[in-house]
C-alpha cells in the first residue's frame, strides 16, 4: 500500500526539506547544497538568533540521495506545546523560496500535509490525502500543488499516481506557473501566517522574577536556556525534585529581582501549576497580597527548572570544548554575516557588538554546527557558569532599579492561560473555584440536571441508582423495580409494531441488567462502602430516622464529589494527575492550599 511508503514523523515534530531545482539534475552537489544551507541561515540569521524556541532550533543540514529522496538541505524541529514554532518555520521557509527561487521545500507533521488542512475549505475536489503525496511544495514563496491533467493542460500527474520526488521536482521547475494553487488556497495560508515577522517580538513576554544571581547570569548570556528551564520544570517527576531538595547549584540566597524574557506559551506553562517546594529547598514565599508576589513564585520555580537541569549531568567536563574559532565554517560565516549587516554598524567591542557575537555563536553552534555540539543544557550552563566573569552581587542588585518594565495585565496568566469548556449546546463558560462550581461543570460536562438524589439500600449507594444516573437521560430518574415494570408493560404495548424476536431480546437484556445490579446490591450490602460518603444533615430526618429505623439519610453527592477530587488533589503533591486534569479541562481554577497541616 502507498500509505505504507509514506515517511513517518513523530507527533510534535516538523520536517522539512529544500531540493535544488536543476532542469537536468546538474551541479546538485554537497558543496553547491552545503554552500546554499549557509547563505540561508547567514541571510536570516537577525530574525533566528532572536527567537525563543521550545523545544529545538530550525536548522539545515545537507542529506545525501536516499530510498527515492533526492538529495537535499533539510531538517526537523520538536515544537512541543508550541504549535506557533511549527508555523514560523513555514514563514521561514516561504520566505527562503522567495529569496531563493531556484529551491523548492517541502513540509510535513505528524498529520501529513497541514498546509493542506488550513485550506481545506478551498481544496479542488480530487485532492485528498491518498492523492497529495509527493504534490505540495513551497516555491517562490507561494503554494505549488501538481495538478491533474485535464483537456486544457497535460501538465501534471493523474489523481491515481503517485509520482516520485524526483519526477514531481523536475514536473515543478518545468510548469511553475501552471503548478501554483489556486489565489484562495495561498489566501488562507497567508492568513495563518498573518502577522509574522513583527508576531516574533509579540508573541514575547517580559516578566520580573526573583532568581539566584548564576541565573541571572546565565540568561544574560543565553536567554533561550528559559526554555529547556521551564520545560525540565514542566515535565519534573519525584526523581527531579529530590535534587531540589537542597539547591547545590543556585542557591536561593543570592536571589536578586531581573527581567526574564518567555515566549507566551513558555510563561503560561511556568505559571498554571501550583507548586509548593520544599522546606529544605530555603525557597520561600512572600504573603499572596505582597506586591511582588508573582516575581518571587515564577523565580522559584524557574530556579527548579535550572536546578534540575543541572542535576541531570552526571559527569560534567573538567575541560572547555574547543573555541568556536577553530571550526574552519565559522571565519566564512563570521565573513558573510559582516557582508550582511548583521552587526548593523556596532563598533567591534562595544557592548551590543559583543551581545550579537554571543547569539551569532550560539546559532552558528546550534544551526550550522550543531552535530559536532554534544553539549545538553544543563552542561551549557555549568560551562557558561565556569567561563563567565565573577558574580558581583552589588552590582546586580544595582541593576533591580533599571529594569524594563514587564508587560502589563493586557497578556497577563489568567488570559494567556484561560481554559474555556465547551458544551454540548456549543456554549462556552470558564469556571473560577466555587465547590458548586465542580458540580455544575460535571452536569454540562454529562449533559444532564445533576442534583441530590435518595439513595436507598441502606445507606450504601445501590448500583441500580448508579446504572439509572446514565441511562435515563435528562430525567435523570431512578430506576427502581416500579420503572422495570413500567418498561415490561411497554415492552407489550410495541409487541405488535416489533418483531417478537426482537422484543424477547429485549426483555432478556433488562433481565439480564436487572439480575447483574441485584447481585452487586448483594455484595455491596456486606461492606463499609457506604461509612466513606457524607449523608445530608436534616433535623427532620433524624426525627424520622428515630421513629422508622429503616428510614436513611440521602447523600450530598455534590459534597462528596467535591471532597473527593480535593483528597486526589492533595495526593498529587504539585505533580500533573488525574484530579488536575479534570479540573483543568473543565476551566476550574483551583487556589493554592492554605492549610498548615
């Protein structure tokens, strides 16, 4: 089957590939593809260095003529959480085809051809997933997509072939214009992408935070390090933090207020989770009403993110990796990036001259010469922390009253973080905590007039008021022996319009239903299951239960159901669980835990 040859790509993670479109194949050599790879990321070097990615960087790097795949410069990017890395690097990529019209790209997902997706509505009627492959393409910064020949152009290739790449790129460099989508179909592409390149700098966040001095440091120098920070922080589990039990590298003594640079999805990640450290760790908090509240939480928890980074390096190296000097592509691309203006005029040794060196460095590492660059983050900052100049305490303490001021409440969390639930009605509604709150967000969740309910059997909730909650419906009735009988005489009533087959089936399914919650009554009635939930308090029901022993309390379930998601809650200890994924998914913002014990 086609679909079998097709490439598989991790969930999360961009490819991408740029061919050379040579009408005779000529001159595609790994010099010529090697040399094209440069002068790309030479050329758009000032909008790279500046971006904060999540997971990996955009890079490009030359492949040699494997299984059909011609070869090529390409690469792949882990975007993670951040969907908007995935859409840059198709900016990027439109914007090289334009700057470079003699290549062509390619740009796949885990969901095969995205572009595709976005123009769905203006796709031409015999394009669909088993007839795309190996059709849309990237060129001259415009959507290409091959046609079907019709009796107006033989250009293209039928809806049933496949072609291969190399017959599809040389169908391309032949018929570009004939190739090029439709003016909706690059329309709506443009609209994705509206915004870009100035959504690079909006899409940032500045945030005041409280963090030990090394950190400081170290962001002066990599300010992209946040990211693999509040990533180790996000993903931490209970092996993480016992190495934040005691804080070897950062110590939170030092800690002094600064500007941390996040990408919006960066920010929201660090701040949705409740988070309560460690005594031992000698991180903590001020008062929720203290003003610079937030700093103080968002550093803390930057600091585990760094700590744990740190901890993950087993054997760090005594000795410093060779200096980026001696790798013989950095004097040519050092060479290409003066040509280019990338130091916009700053005289060499001036403080925003040497700012650009260290991001020119660092992307050069990362995107040129990233497989020769072994380093892990945490390693990064060991060795940034080795090499750096002594840390002067004064002097950043200094520097706390010449901060930039951080964005205002117009991109503050609660909107960049705010989780709407969407109904079966197609309403949708955020939820602030309130113990009704859980209740009523479970009653749309199931669609359904959720409320308290008599539960009998002695005091133990019976299956069959379980079972009835479900299948009844909006009544939401119980479904007792009366109901059963009710459905029997029914069951007669449309003997004459069904089959008698089919009613016999039936009655033998309630039988067999009836049957199956007797005998779970049964096993119930012989445990405590029903000392665990909390009964309605009703004076009059007391009075009652004195003069009939048989008469039983209801159950609150609202507050049982309350209580037992907080129980779970309080489990988790801070970590991601079931209790908070439940809540978090129905818009349910729960406070932090104020009690002592």
């Amino acid at each position: 089957m086609d679909f079998l040859q097709r490439t598989v790509v991790v969930e999360d993670m961009v490819q991408y590939k740029l061919f050379l479109l040579q009408p005779d194949g000529s001159d595609v050599t790994e010099e010529r593809l090697t040399h094209l790879a440069e002068e790309i990321l030479v050329k758009f070097a000032p909008l790279l260095v500046q971006y904060i990615w999540q997971n990996q960087p955009f890079n490009l790097t030359y492949h040699s003529e494997k299984g059909g795949v011609p070869a090529h410069i390409g690469g792949s990017t882990q975007f993670g959480e951040n969907v908007e890395d995935e859409w840059f690097i198709v900016y990027l990529l439109l914007q090289i085809t334009e700057a470079f019209p003699e290549l062509a790209a390619r740009v796949e997902d885990n969901d095969g051809e995205f572009l595709l997706i976005e123009a769905a509505d203006y796709l031409p009627k015999w394009l669909n997933p088993d007839s795309s492959q190996n059709r849309v393409f990237l060129h001259r910064g415009e959507v290409h997509i091959l046609p079907c020949p019709s009796k107006f152009s033989t250009v293209g290739f039928s809806k049933d072939v496949v072609p291969s790449l190399s017959q599809a790129l040389a169908e391309l460099c032949s018929h570009p214009h004939v190739c090029q989508a439709s003016p909706k179909i690059c329309s709506a592409l443009k609209k994705r992408l509206k915004g870009y390149p100035e959504k690079i700098k909006t899409g940032l966040h500045q945030a005041h935070c409280f963090i030990p001095a090394g950190i400081a440091m170290v962001l002066a120098q990599r300010p992209q390090l946040v990211a693999h920070a509040v990533s180790a922080f996000y993903l931490r589990d209970p092996v993480d933090l016992q190495a934040c039990r005691s804080f070897k590298i950062f110590s939170p003594e030092t800690r002094v207020l600064t500007s941390v640079t996040f990408t919006r999805c960066l920010y929201a990640q660090l701040l949705q989770q409740q988070f309560t450290s460690d005594r031992r760790s000698g991180f903590t908090l001020p008062p929720h009403s203290h003003p610079q509240y937030r700093a103080h939480e968002l550093g803390m928890k930057l600091a585990h993110g760094f700590e744990i980074l740190c901890s993950r390096v087993r054997l760090p190296s005594s000795e410093p990796d060779a200096p980026i000097s001696c790798n013989p592509q950095w004097k040519r691309f050092l060479e290409s990036l003066k040509k280019n203006d990338y130091f916009q005029g700053e005289l060499e040794g001036s403080t925003r001259y040497r700012e650009l060196m260290r991001s020119a460095e660092h992307f050069f590492k990362q995107s040129v010469a990233f497989e020769s660059s072994a380093l892990s983050p945490g390693e990064e900052i060991l060795l940034l922390m080795q090499n750096g100049h002594p840390l002067n305490l004064e002097e950043l303490k200094e520097r706390e009253q010449q901060l930039p001021q951080e964005d205002g409440e117009s991109i503050c969390p609660s909107k960049l973080i705010q989780v709407s639930f969407c109904f079966r009605d197609g309403s949708r509604q955020s939820f602030n905590f309130d113990p009704n709150s859980m209740a009523s967000a479970l009653e749309r969740l199931l669609g359904m007039q959720y409320g308290k309910y008599d539960i009998h059997n002695l005091g133990y909730i019976s299956t069959s008021s379980c079972c009835s909650i479900f299948f009844t419906g909006n009544e939401m009735e119980e479904l007792d022996s009366d109901d059963l009988d009710d459905d029997d005489e029914s069951d007669k009533e449309r003997e004459e319009e069904t089959s008698g087959d089919t009613e016999q089936n039936g009655t033998e399914t309630l039988n067999d239903l009836r049957s199956y919650m007797d005998q779970m009554d049964e096993e119930l009635m012989s445990t405590k299951i029903g000392q665990s939930f909390t009964v309605t308090v009703n004076v009059f029901l007391i009075l009652r239960s004195e003069q009939n022993e048989e008469e039983i309390r209801p159950l609150d379930l609202d507050v049982n159901l309350v209580t037992n998601l907080l129980e779970s809650l309080s489990c988790q200890a801070g970590l991601a669980g079931p209790a908070s994924n439940l809540l978090q998914s129905l818009g349910i913002n729960l406070p932090a835990n104020s009690d002592p014990s």
